[in-house]
C-alpha cells in the first residue's frame, strides 16, 4: 500500500452487514429472503465465526423435559442480569425464543433428541422453574457443539438465499453524513490490500465480542471488538463496558471454555478440602448459580487458601461421576479439550479449572429492533441507517450479567428482528442518500499515518500492553485504587497507538496492517471498559469492588449494590473520554414489572 488513493473503487448494496458470525447471518438471511441485495463482510471464512465455539445451548422455555414458560425464563434473565437487563427487550427475547428454536430446528439444524422425538435440554446456570425454585432444563442442545451445528445451519440457507459474502474483508470506518445518518463503510480487502467505500442504505454491525482486550480468554483471536471501535470513532456512545462477564470453567493455564453444560449435565466444582463448596454460596442452585456468583465464589476458595494444586491457585472440576457413556453423549468435545488441554480423562480424574473472560454484557446501544439509539439531553435518538446486534449490541437483555444460552438466544431474537425492521425501512426508502464529498477521508487519513510512521511501535506490543493492564486492573475483583491506577494505565497506552509503525508495507494479504488496525479497535474497547468500571462506585453483576459493602440486613447477599444511584445505563463517549448515564427501563411490554430485590440463590 504505498500511495492510497484519494477515491476509493464503490459498491453499492441495499445492506451492508458487518460479520458473519450468528448475529449478522440471522439478519442476512431474513433479508436475502426478502430479495434485497445483502452485502455480509467478515474477516474470516463465515463458519469460522465465535459463534462456531458456542458449546453449550440455546435457551428457550419449550417445556420439554420439565414444566417451563416465558414468564419464569423473563424472571430469571432479569434476576440474572442483577436489574440492570431493560425489561421491554428481556421480555420480548423471552416471548420470542421458543419461535425462533423452532424455526431453526425447521432450517435444518440438528439439535440432540429426547426419545419422543422433541429437542433435547439441558440445565443451566441461573435457569430456574418458578421464580428461583429448582433448575430447569431450558437449554436446547446439540451435544457440545451447539454454536457449531447453528452456523454451519444458518450458513447453509444464507448460500440457498444467495446472500453475497464478502470473505476476508475487514470493515475499517463507518461514513456518517452531515445529518449524522450512516450511508456506508469503508474496508479493507485483506487479499488485495485495496480499500473500498461500500454505500448502502442500511448498515449492520455484527461484528461479535471484544474479550481480547484481556490477556487469558476463552475468545477467538479476531474478537477485537471491531463494530465498537468503528461506532465509538463514529461519535456513538458505548453502553454498560463496565460488565465482563468471567465464565468459571475455563482450563486453567490454557484459557479453552468448557461449557457450563458440564455442570448442567451434573458436574461439580471442588476445592483443595474435597469441598462442593457452592453449597455454601447458593444453597438452591449451588453449582448452577448464575456466572458471576459461582466465579466470585471460586476466587474467594482461591483468595482464602483452599485453591487446588501445587501454587493453590485454581479449583477442580469433577465430571466421572456421570460416567463415560454420558460424557461421551453430551459432551465429547469436552473430552477432547481435557485431553489436549490439560493432559486430563475427564471420564477418570477432575479437570483444573479457574475464572476466564468470557463475554461483554455492553455494547453499541440499540432498541428492540436493532436500531442504534444514542441518548441526547435525555431523550433517545435513532441513528438513521445504522443497526447493530449480537454481541457487539447492547440492547440490553443480559444487563450486569448473561445467564448462559441467552447469548445465542440473542443473536436469533434481534437478528430475525433486526432483518425484518430493515426489510420495511428499505421498502419506504427506494434511492441511497448521496454520500459526502469528504466520506473516505478519515478512514484514508488512518491508513497513510500508518504508511508514513518510520520510528514507533510494533502493535503487538501495545496490544499485549493493553491485555496485561486489563487483566490486572479490571478483574473478577475490583478495588477503587486498582481501577483509578488503570484508568491512567490505558491513557498512557492510547497516546502511543498513533505511533504504531509497520515493518512490513506490502499490500497482499499483510496481516500485519489488519493487526495494526485491530488495535485501535481494541483501544477504544479497553478504555471505554477502564472508565466505566472506576465511575461505577457500587457491586453489580459482573462488576465486582472490594470497597463498597455488604448491605448490612443481607451478609450473604452479594455486595453493595446502590439501587439509589446506580440502577442507570453507562454511556462511554470517545471522543471526550467521558460518561453520561440513561436510566434502565424497568416496565416491560405487557406484564408486571419485576422490581429490584436482593439476589440470592
Ligand atoms: C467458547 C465460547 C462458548 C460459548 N458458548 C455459548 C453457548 O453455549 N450459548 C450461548 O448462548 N452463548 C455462548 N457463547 C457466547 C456466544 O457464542 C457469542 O456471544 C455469540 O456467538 C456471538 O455471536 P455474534 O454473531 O455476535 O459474533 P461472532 O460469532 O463473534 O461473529 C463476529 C463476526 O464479525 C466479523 N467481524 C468482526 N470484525 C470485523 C470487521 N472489522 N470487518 C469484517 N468482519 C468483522 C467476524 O469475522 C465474524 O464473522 C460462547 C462464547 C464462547 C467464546
């Protein structure tokens, strides 16, 4: 890439969609089906996808294999998301989710079964029958490779739809206009190194997770939180980054999930005493409490000396008790990583775990139909032209904290919806807007910095900077000092991206220049997290500090949360570093409100 043009080549599409993973390919396929015509860009083959790793489930309140409906499934995701989940989307998700299961099962996909024919579902964490009484069996399983079976199924009707994909191309900026509608992307054709302005009515960023901005996580490496960087570059807030969620069971060392299906199918945790201690934390669900409870209640064993192995610092998770028969049923890719992973037959012996990075509650801040909305001098405001869902979405339906299955339930719920708000708004709006005279030069004045720097740094070193500060600063456990000190941390780190240089300026598929480009989108995501967690001055979900307290009424509650102050949205704004607050919507579509109450299981 030695001279980058002034004008870039243009394509012309009704929709742009950013990602391929779940999300992005659920919205494609309700508009290819629509006839529109679809571009979907990805960075990398579509089946490749985070989605693809998803292990565990898909919940939905079929009633399968125990008494199960919506309304407790809404109970529980609201509980789960510690109050701060809106409680129009929550119950939306929830009245939806047993249609868009079916609908999947009739694309194609091959769930387990139970011998009546009916899909199999297993229990999961935080999934419980009236209001908290006992786990339900909610979530919809294909053995342990759910994520798996639900791409290669929707990939499969996208190329039936003729949905055009764009693989190995990285979206890079989103183009606004001056009423501040978005009427394109630009990107990068990896193979190529050619640089395109895409103009479409409609774009959609799907571009999935961003837990790469931690050191040990259980996320692919193209998880660099893409769409937030290209939203937050665009002027658009960032909602709740604050809240990562840990899930408990990643291989200790390795960093590799092992699905909390294990523990749905029965498995246990152990300290160094031979202890189940999660009775003692969640006396109903114990090992089936929700994440963010178990994986406290792990780095507390841990914290307190009763960590297994040699250094004492992880904790066991015991699964031979199911037997072999079962484990090879429900859960053979379980098996495989015990063996390459940990050097453990899970049918025989526990298997080292401890509390890894797992999914970002926060996100690009949309409505229930996928809508970007930014929040104005308290009034919401649609972002004409730009939607965004799954992981990089906050919609928000899983609050300060995901109960496990409901992110795959996500992608399906809002993708569907998002595709089908799309479709009317395409009818209504035949021409594109004109696209302004000024539209790549953002994106073309990042990419020359990065041609002409001759003296700088290499971004894997600010990259692995940054995941260092993360995992030392924004943890399972948070003190007030720790943050403030990684608040100062990352604002020393984002001074040195603009000096980031490249070795190698070669324009055939040069990864070097995609990694570069990734680490400003880490940047924006790591500082938009640091920030948030040092403000919010509370425990909630996810969000854990040392420094506020117990409520006194409550010890064994978790922690201090601060309805009075807190029960309000985060909103990260880049460009000022700055925070602003909206408030949770409480009221749901047509049922009663589920008010705030202390969370125990
Ligand atoms: C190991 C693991 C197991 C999980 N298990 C479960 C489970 O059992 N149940 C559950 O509900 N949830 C589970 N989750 C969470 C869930 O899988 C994810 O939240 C979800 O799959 C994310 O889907 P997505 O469509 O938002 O994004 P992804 O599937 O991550 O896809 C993102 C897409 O965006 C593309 N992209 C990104 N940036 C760009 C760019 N700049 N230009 C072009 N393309 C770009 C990528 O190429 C990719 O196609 C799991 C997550 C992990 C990591």
């Amino acid at each position: 890439m030695t001279a980058i043009p002034q004008s870039l080549p243009r394509r012309k599409f009704d929709v742009v969609i950013v990602g391929a993973g779940g999300s992005g390919m659920r919205a494609s396929l309700q508009l290819a089906r629509a006839g529109l015509n679809v571009a979907v860009l990805t960075k990398v083959f579509p089946t490749r996808s985070h989605t693809v790793a998803a292990q565990g489930g898909v919940s939905a309140s079929l009633g399968n294999m125990s008494e199960d409906n919506w309304e407790w499934h809404f109970y529980d995701t609201i509980k789960g998301s510690d109050w701060l989940g809106d409680q129009d989307a929550i119950e939306f998700m929830c009245r939806e989710a047993p249609k868009v299961v079916y609908e999947l099962e009739h694309f194609g996909m091959p769930f387990d079964r139970n011998p009546d024919g009916t899909i199999y579902q297993r229990p999961f964490g935080g999934h419980t029958a009236n209001h908290g009484e006992k786990p339900v069996q909610r979530a919809c399983a294909a053995a342990d490779r759910t994520g798996h079976a639900m791409l290669h199924t929707l990939y499969q009707q996208n190329v039936a739809s003729r949905t055009n994909f764009f693989v190995e191309w990285m979206a890079l900026d989103l183009v606004r206009d001056a009423d501040g509608d978005v009427v394109g992307v630009t990107a990068l054709e990896m193979e190529t190194g050619e640089v395109y302005m895409l103009e479409a009515k409609t774009t959609l960023l799907a571009t999935g997770g961003a837990g790469r901005i931690f050191a040990a996580s259980t996320n692919a490496f193209i998880n660099t939180g893409d769409g937030l960087g290209m939203a937050a570059r665009a002027g658009i807030p960032l909602q709740d980054m604050e809240f990562w969620q840990f899930h408990p069971t990643g291989v200790a060392g390795a960093g590799v999930l092992l699905t909390e299906g294990c523990r749905g199918e029965g498995a246990i945790l152990l300290n160094s005493e031979g202890e189940r201690f999660m009775e003692r934390y969640a006396p109903t669900l114990k090992d089936l409490a929700p994440r963010d409870f178990v994986s406290r209640s792990m780095d507390q064993e841990i914290k307190e000396g009763r960590g297994c192995g040699p250094n004492k610092d992880y904790i066991l998770m015991k699964l031979d008790h199911l037997g072999a028969e079962t484990i090879r049923k429900r859960l053979p890719s379980v098996e495989e990583i015990g063996h390459n992973f940990a050097n453990v037959d899970i049918t025989k012996e526990p298997i080292p775990v401890v509390p890894t990075i797992h999914y970002q509650m926060g996100g690009i801040p949309t409505n229930i139909h996928g809508q970007v909305v930014e929040h104005i001098n308290g009034e919401n405001r649609i972002v004409n032209g730009l939607y965004a869902v799954g992981e990089c979405a906050c919609v928000s339906v899983h609050g300060a904290n995901r109960l496990g299955t409901n992110s795959l339930l996500d992608l399906l719920v809002f993708g569907r919806a998002a595709g089908n708000h799309i479709v009317q708004f395409n009818d209504k709006n035949k021409e594109h807007k004109p696209l302004p005279a000024n539209a790549a030069d953002f994106t073309l004045s990042r990419l020359a910095k990065l041609e002409e720097n001759t003296s700088g740094e290499y971004s894997q070193d600010i990259a692995n900077d940054i995941r260092a500060t993360m995992q030392q600063h924004a943890g399972v456990f948070r003190t007030q000092a720790s943050m403030d000190e990684g608040v100062q941390k990352i604002a020393a780190i984002r001074d040195r991206v603009g000096n980031i240089i490249l070795q190698d300026k070669s324009k055939v598929f040069n990864t070097a220049r995609v990694e570069a480009l990734e680490v400003a989108n880490l940047m924006e995501v790591a500082q938009a997290t640091m920030v948030s967690a040092a403000a919010r001055k509370e425990c909630r979900g996810a969000h854990t500090v040392y420094d506020y307290e117990h409520p006194a009424d409550h010890p064994t509650a978790p922690l201090g949360r601060d309805d009075a102050n807190w029960l309000k949205h985060t909103l990260w704004h880049s460009a000022s570093n700055s925070l602003s607050y909206k408030p949770v919507n409480l009221k749901p579509l047509t049922v009663e409100s589920v008010p705030p109450k202390v969370r125990t299981f």
